[in-house]
C-alpha cells in the first residue's frame, strides 16, 4: 500500500537520489564505517597494538588507557596521562581521538576497540554501494503501537560467540503487504525508530544477516512511513570489525523479498 499521492513520479526518483548522495558521503566520512581499520579485545594486561599508540587494558569495568607519549582526547578534553573511563552504560562505539585516528569503545562484557583510520582500504577503495532502483511499490504504511511503559528486547549478534545484547525496544509497527499482516518490532536509537530485518534477498542480492531501516516519525493516528528505498546495510556488512551487530528478531524475518535499498557490498575488509 502506497503511502500517498507525492511519492509518485520524478520528485520521489530525485529525493531518493538526494539522500543516497548523502547517505554515501557519510559512509565516507574520515572516521565512518568504511575507514574501520581492526578490532580488539581487551583484557587486563596493558597492551599495545599495531599502528594504535599507547597502552590499552581494562581494569574490572574500566579502560584504562595510557597514552605512553601521546595526547589523546575524549568527549573534547585532551589528556596526556593515565585516563580510565567506566563505560559499562555508556551508548556504543564511544570516540578515543589520538592523531588521524579514532579509536571506538564498546563494552559487551569486556571493552572492545575499533580503530578507524582514515586510510583504511576500504575507505580508499570505496566505489559504491549496489542499490535496487528506487521503487514507489516499496513505500509502505504502518501503524506503530507503543509499549505502555518502556520496553526492552534482547537479541543475538553476527558473531554467535558473543553474548546477547539487550536494546531499547518502544513497541511494534504493524504494516501490510500483499492482504497480509506482518508485525516488527521496533528500536530506539537516541530519538530514532528504527528496525533491523531480513527478507527473501537476504543471503541472496542482500547481506545475509539483513538491514536496517530508520522510521518516519509517528503520525498522530500512529502511522508511519517505511520506505524500504531507504534500507540500509549494517556495518558488519563491510567489515569484520563490527561482530556486535544485532540480528534481526524472528518476528522481523519477512517471508517475501523486498527488492529495494542497498545490496551486498562489493567488497569486505577482515
């Protein structure tokens, strides 16, 4: 089911190609997803690793970072000296500035780092994500039925060896297709609805493990805008780096396949 009238025609081909623009200069970004360059795990030795200065280690629920000669910055102070950061609660990939490099830390269980280089190949190589040509057919109407009191949900990740991971859940989108009813479940980044799921393409033209698809803000009648267009892969999908990426519930495995949004990648990095 369309969603109205305006997303017919050149205008919609236009606006989609406008965001696409924009979606990829974001992926392109110095310190975005493409220049992803390794990951580790640490533990409570003090470390160091290749091409990334100073000491890393944790310490119960604490990095302890020391910067050995280096200066370093987080969350806009610079240090120089021994910092440890207790980021058990803190939101994902949380930025450590040193250099041209940005190192992000995430705690599940124990603090993982990504580096980001800017020179990474993946960045350097970038040609383009494959797209299905953009399709009105696949702009649908939802209806979004809020939790009375917030809700929570746990799911896996790419990698089966780590442990699950619980996310802010705020209730369900019910939408149709083809005289049929299907129900995801919804998740809440910062002040954004979005949703992760696999389709009929998944595995095939798509990244096997599925997508993500942010929301149309909530109509007073609680309809919402999902225009599957704009699907997007998850960073797992260009890289090994990310392991922590959520797979999609089983109530978000569609049993159709929604020939639209980003394909799989043309290249991935270990």
């Amino acid at each position: 089911m369309a969603y109205g009238p305006d997303i017919t025609g050149g205008q919609f081909t236009q606006d989609w190609k406008a965001w696409r623009a924009g979606w990829e200069r974001w992926l392109v970004a110095p310190h975005g997803w493409l220049s992803a360059r390794s990951l580790y795990w640490l533990d409570d030795v003090p470390r160091r690793y290749p091409g990334l200065p100073g000491l890393w280690s944790q310490d119960h629920d604490e990095v302890v970072i020391d910067p050995a000669g280096a200066t370093m910055s987080f969350g806009g102070q610079s240090f120089d000296t021994v910092k440890r950061l207790s980021l058990v609660d803190a939101p994902d990939d949380q930025r450590v500035a040193t250099g041209e490099l940005e190192i992000g830390i995430t705690y599940r269980e124990t603090y993982m780092i990504v580096v980001y280089d800017p020179d990474a190949p993946t960045r350097r190589n970038f040609r383009g994500v494959p797209v299905f040509e953009p399709n009105p057919t696949w702009v649908l109407t939802g209806h979004y039925e809020p939790y009375e009191s917030s809700g929570l949900i746990t799911l896996g990740s790419v990698d089966p060896g780590l442990s699950e991971h619980t996310y802010d859940s705020p209730g369900l989108v019910h939408v149709q297709h083809d005289h049929h009813t299907y129900t995801l479940q919804v998740l809440r980044s910062g002040g954004t609805l979005n949703t992760v799921f696999a389709d009929g393409t998944s595995g095939v033209t798509t990244y096997g493990a599925g997508r993500s698809l942010v929301i149309s803000d909530v109509g007073e009648d609680g309809q919402v805008r999902l225009d599957f267009n704009r699907a997007v892969n998850l960073p797992c999908a260009f890289s090994d780096n990310f392991p922590i990426c959520p797979v999609p519930p089983p109530g978000n495995r569609l049993p159709f396949a929604i020939e639209a949004g980003e394909q799989t990648p043309r290249e991935k990095t270990g």
